[in-house]
C-alpha cells in the first residue's frame, strides 16, 4: 500500500475518533443537563477554536516534517482525553449536571482541546497530497480525502450515539483513548519521503513564527486568490443557515428517529462523491467546476423548501452532500497548484480560520432573526397573506422561506462571480501554474 493510502486511512481512523468525540460531547452535555445552551455552547466553542487556531496550526505544518505535525497531533489529543478521562473518574457527586458549573466546562474545554489539535491533520493532509501524487491526479486524490470525510461523517453519527447510551463519556474517552494511540502508533511506521516539503530560501528564516502578513502577501500574490477564499467564507456564511435552521425544519415534518435514519442514509452522498471524483477528476479548470457545483447546489436551496415535503427536503440535502466534496476538491486542487508548497500549510490554516468563522456568525444571528421576523412574518403577517396561497403559512413556512432567500443570495453572487476578472484571474493563474516534473505515479515509501 502506498504512502499516501496508509496516511488516508489513518487520517480516517483519527478523524472517526475525534469527531465521535466532539458528537457524544454534544449529546451526553444535553442528556446530562437538559440545556440547550450548553449543548449550543458546544458547538460555538468547537467552531471559534477552529477559527482561531488555524493559523497557528499551519505555520506548524509548514515548519515541520508533515508526518512529525500529524504524529503531535495524536499525541495532544492523547494528552487531553487522558485528563479528560481523569475528570470523568473524580467527579464530584453531581457536577456534570450543572450547566454552568466549573468543573463541567473545564471537563469541556479539555475534550473541545483535543478535539481541536486533530485539525492539525486537516491541514497537513492537503499538503501532503501536493508532495505525494503529481499534478495531474491530485483531483482525484482530492475525491478520496472528500470520501474518507464523508465514511467518518457517516460512521460517526452512528458510533457517538451507541456509546453515550452504553457507558456516557467513560465509554467515549476509552475508546478516543485506544484509537488515538492505534493511529500513533500506525503511523509511526509509516516512511514518507518529504524532501520537498521544508522552508527554504527566504521563508527559511520565518521557520517557528505564525508570519500572517507573509502568508497575506503570498495569497495576494495570486491573482483571484483572495476572492476565492473569501468566495468560499461567504458560501459558509449562508451555510450557516443550514446549521441554524435545517434541524428545526426536518423535526417539523418527521419525528427525531426518521430524521435520524434519514440523515445517515442521506450522507452517504458524502462517500458516492468521493468515489466519483477519485476517478473522474474535476475537469481541467477546477475554479470553474466550484462555481457550476455552486450555482447547482444554491438552485436546489431555492428550491427544496417550496413545498412541505418530506422528499422534497431529501432530495435537496442529498444534492447539496453530493456536490459538498466537488467544492472542497476544487478549492484545495486549486490552491495545490497556485501556492508554494512551503507556504500551503499557512495558506490552507489562513483559509479555515477565515471560512470556519462565517457559519456561527450567520447561526448566531439567523436565529433570532427567523424566530421573530420572519416566522411572525409568514404565520399571520404581510407573508402569509401575499404567499401564503401557495407557499404555506406558519412557523415551518417561515423556516422554509429562510432556505429559499438564501439559495436566492446565494445563486445570484455564484452568478456575479462568475462574470468577475476574479474569476477569469484565477483561471489563468491555474492554467499557467507550475507543472510538476514527477512523471507519475505515487512515490513509494522510502526510509526515513
């Protein structure tokens, strides 16, 4: 098995891991103390850690062996599980049933750090796609990353579950525990060769430091670049409708299980993409194939809330996951190419802390604002009576009705996009990009 096959499947086990982790957190924090708060706390804690860290987790890959990064980051996530697990033996009678004791949020932010140091390796492996498969087939590599998400998205919404109601998070941490270590130990026999992937020349000097300006003037340096990264933080920022809303929705036209079943069911779009992508490619302009999957799934998000429909509703997410991993694929094969491989680490940092920031602002204010505007709006307002005929009226409606303004927002600045010199930039910088000189092929694994 190649290198990057064995890096691919030990990523999967370590993201199964840690996600599970962060998912039985989520419902064992809600079983335990009945707070939606806390349970939404969660959430806000993972994704600001995300934005925050970013940075700082790609200046580490880029100013370490690829391997050595991924290696620490099983390493931390050991560390932090083990107290995590320490808290959970020397509990206090009660502590973790008040939501806003001490000693529950600082067991939380333990899990939530460990949890965090995995995205280490979701910025060294992109990275690790550019110094392990040649130019010409990182598309299709790109696909496989997309499936192996979508296996751990799929496989994880099944196993958090099963072990919070079998032992709550003792079960979880001895379990976090035990896969964290297989996946170190794993993939401390894997040999690759990295001698590509050091700071040289004038970034040598910056090795150790952040250098947010530096990896500023590197993306400004690329025609459009900017434009796609913030392309995609605004794609997030009306994403951020789906993570505010879509529960809310599906539960007011089936019950908790269907919605469950159908949710698992539904993300295996996740993996049939990733196959499809692993063999097809993204075509020879991946700037263009992200902003035809964009206006696509914006379509469908116009669309799959017209009517009250169960189907309706399935049919719309089972698009929007298909064509999720076409869009991840297109943006990191298009960075692959247009940035130097001893900057992608911060590029790549710099593009999650940017994106991952715009979906809890958009779910922070879309709640409130759906609540008390436009659910009032379409239950006995203005919008019942001018729509309401044929759209439907009430607090579902008013959700609905959410969905469809935002595919509309969302299509209409896929569409200015593509009429941009952004656009037609970008193009040319990936056309005119560096080739690279290996002939094919994966590299075999070689002593370290």
């Amino acid at each position: 098995m190649s290198p990057f096959h064995q890096i691919l499947g030990n990523n999967l086990v370590a993201n199964i891991t840690n996600f599970t982790v962060w998912f039985a957190l989520t419902f064992w924090i809600f079983i335990e103390t009945q707070s939606v708060f806390a349970t939404g706390m969660v959430a806000g804690i993972y994704l600001v850690f995300t934005a925050a860290f970013g940075f700082w987790f790609g200046s580490i890959v880029d100013h370490n062996p690829k391997r050595i990064a991924m290696l620490g980051s099983s390493a931390v996530s050991l560390g932090f599980y083990a107290l995590s697990l320490i808290m959970v033996l020397l509990e206090p009678a009660g502590a973790f049933t008040d939501p806003y004791g001490a000693y529950l949020w600082g067991f939380v932010l333990l899990v939530m750090l460990g949890v965090i140091a995995g995205n280490i390796r979701s910025i060294a492996l992109p990275t690790l796609v550019t110094i392990l498969i040649p130019e010409d087939r990182r598309d299709k590599a790109n696909g496989l990353v997309g499936m192996v998400t979508g296996i751990g998205f799929l496989t994880t919404s099944v196993i958090s579950g099963f072990l919070v109601a079998f032992g709550g998070m003792l079960a979880v941490l001895l379990l976090a525990l035990a896969f964290s270590a297989l996946a170190f130990a794993h993939l401390s026999f894997v040999r690759i060769d990295e001698g590509r992937s050091g700071p040289s020349g004038a970034d040598a000097p910056q090795a150790g430091k952040v250098d947010i300006a530096g990896t500023i003037r590197v993306i400004a340096a690329v025609p459009g670049l900017f434009a796609l990264i913030f392309f995609a933080t605004f794609n997030n920022f009306l994403g951020g409708v789906f993570m505010a809303l879509l529960d809310a929705y599906g539960l007011s036209l089936v019950s908790v299980e269907v919605w469950g079943l159908m949710f698992g069911v539904l993300s295996t779009a996740f993996i049939i993409s990733g196959i499809v992508i692993s063999r097809t490619g993204l075509g020879r302009n991946p700037v263009k194939t992200l902003l035809m999957v964009n206006v696509i799934t914006w379509t469908v998000c116009c669309l799959f809330t017209l009517q009250s429909s169960i189907w309706l509703l399935a049919a719309g997410c089972f698009i929007w996951m298909l064509l999720g991993p076409y869009a991840e694929a297109a943006e990191h094969t298009t960075l692959q190419k247009v940035v130097p491989l001893e900057r992608q680490g911060r590029v790549f940092g710099f593009a999650q802390s940017v994106e991952q920031a715009a979906s809890p602002l958009t779910a922070f204010l879309i709640g409130p604002l759906t609540q008390f505007v436009v659910i009032p709006f379409m239950t006995d307002g203005a919008g019942a009576d001018l729509i309401g005929s044929w759209f439907g009226t009430g607090p579902s409606r008013g959700i609905a009705l959410v969905f469809t303004l935002a595919g509309l927002v969302g299509l209409t600045v896929t569409i200015l996009a593509f009429n941009s010199r952004y656009y037609r930039q970008l193009s040319a910088a990936y056309a005119d990009g560096p080739g690279d000189d290996d002939p094919g092929g994966m590299p075999e694994a070689r002593p370290a």
